[in-house]
C-alpha cells in the first residue's frame, strides 16, 4: 500500500504566492500520510490562455529553474515524491506546458509535456482560451518513471486525457498510476468523472485527476470546477474534492491487485495491434473536419 494526494488549489499572477501555496500543500499532503503528491495543471502560475498577451510567457521558466529547486529541497525534506506542472522556457519562442516528476531524494527524475494543444472558441466565435499561441506539443513521448516508493507513474495533461490513445499508451508503458493535472473549468465537469474512470477501467490502473478550484487571483473570470478525484482499477471514486475550495484527495492504493485484475480482463492480453492501424493512419481532421468557429473544445 501506498498513500497518493492531489492537491487543488487556485493560482495567482505573484510566483511566490504559487510557491508558497504549493509548500503548505504538498507539507499538509506528507502530514496525512502520502508518499506522493500532484499539483494541479500550471500550478506556479495562473491559467493566463484565456487572453493573448506576450507578457504571459514571463511565468515561463527553465527546468532546472527556480520553481524546480524549491520543490526538490522540499520534497527531499519531507521525503515525497511531487509531480509539479508549469510553464516550461527551453529556448526562445520555445515553450512547453509540462509536468516535472520530482523523487522523495530530490531528484528531477524528468518530465512530460503535454501533446494535445487546444483552442477553445465558444459559439458566437470568440476565443475563449488559446493555448497554442503559448505552448508547442509535447515532443517527449509518453513517458513513465519509477519512483523510490516502488510504483511506476505515467502523467496525462488536462485536454491530453479526451484522448484515450494516450491513456493506453500509458498503460503500455507499464503505468500503475496516471496523475491527470488539469485547469478545467465547470462547463467541463460532466466530463470528468467519466473520462478518469473509463480510462482507470480500460486501462486497469488508479488515475489521480487534480484540478485547479474557483478562479485564480489576477486572472480571469474562468470558475475551475475542482473536484479532484482517485479512481481505482475498478472505477471506484476513492477521493473527491470540494467544487468549490483548496483541499488535498488521499487514498490508499494497492498495486499488488493489478497483474490479478488485468489477468481477469485480459484488455491487454487481447488487444489486436494489428488491426488498429486506422488509429493512427488518418490525419489530424480527415475524418471529422471541424472549423473553428464550431469549436466547443472542453477543457
């Protein structure tokens, strides 16, 4: 048994504020117990896409960078392993929405980037939130990483988890958890449960979706909706967070049930990769073109 945390918090534009929030969360988190702790989607920043403005990419930073050094000497001290998404700078004009994987020992184990980029447009054609101005996709792969309290994680990115190739890839890689931090707002909601237990059932492993709750200081009006939540292997919710204020989801997760509970599926076991070439043969909107002034993208 292991204990898993999300911790769900609104942002702020003062970094420090962020950095000080994410220590009194991840410390509450490691207090109850859990030996890991993901933050929610951005979580050193506010979710600035809803506007076009070139002074947004200064909440971008290096990895190694300031965010990154803090988190580590914190999850070294307290001996937990973090999952921190931010807004990544490699160079100029290229920026990532990704996730750093931190150790209990402090260490940068490495990090995802998040691969399916969205353009929200409501339908009178405005462009509610526009990602793609700031964010390149994900250039690493799927990922998974071992931690040194013995269980393997995969990490899925708000608008990346509508996608259930992604999921499965996860799997594939030997995921045992997937932490899904997000900035998803209320008209979103119904989507959310369903989506985190389809994937935890198909998938056969726990899923950590952590979300950002109500609206961050200085931004804009978007209401995240919360409701952070652990599901099981079974789609149970083992979790749930308040809709509408900071809290940290806890639960215990048995990783020695899955190789019984993957046996008795056989989801793995009867795949027909060969028959699954379409998946990945049709283009991007060959199928279902959509323009954009259709969009309704939920994020």
């Amino acid at each position: 048994m292991v204990k898993i945390a999300g911790a769900q918090f609104a942002g702020s534009t003062d970094r420090g504020k962020n950095l000080d929030r994410i220590v009194r969360a991840v410390t509450e988190a490691s207090d109850r117990g859990a030996r890991v702790v993901c933050l929610p989607e951005l979580s050193t920043s506010i979710y600035f896409c809803y506007e076009a403005n070139h002074r947004n990419f200064d909440y971008a930073e290096s990895i190694p960078g300031p965010s990154t050094e803090e988190v580590s000497a914190l999850a070294k001290r307290l001996g937990v392993s973090v999952v921190l998404p931010l807004f990544e700078r490699v160079a100029e004009g290229q920026f990532y929405n990704s996730a750093v994987v931190i150790s209990s020992e402090g260490e940068l184990l490495g990090r995802y980037r998040k691969h399916s980029i969205p353009l929200s447009v409501a339908r009178d054609g405005r462009i509610t939130a526009n990602e793609k101005m700031y964010f390149q996709p994900g250039n690493l792969g799927f990922p998974t990483f071992r931690l040194p309290e013995g269980l393997t994680i995969g990490i899925l990115i708000c608008y990346d988890r509508h996608f259930p190739e992604a999921a499965r890839v996860l799997g594939l890689g030997g995921a045992e958890i997937v932490f899904v931090p997000t900035a998803t707002t209320r008209m979103a909601r119904y989507l959310w449960d369903v989506e985190l237990r389809a994937h935890a059932i198909t998938n056969v492993y726990y899923v950590c979706g952590v979300n950002k709750v109500g609206r961050d200081v200085g931004g804009s009006p978007r209401d995240h909706h919360g409701n952070s939540m652990i599901v099981s292997p079974r789609g149970e919710v083992l979790a749930e967070g308040s809709a509408s204020s900071e809290d940290i989801v806890l639960a215990d997760v048995d990783l020695s049930t899955l190789p019984a509970l993957r046996s008795l599926w056989g989801y793995y076991r009867d795949r027909r990769p060969d028959k699954y070439g379409p998946v990945v043969d049709a283009s991007a909107g060959s199928v279902h073109p959509t323009g954009a002034s259709e969009l309704t993208a939920a994020r």
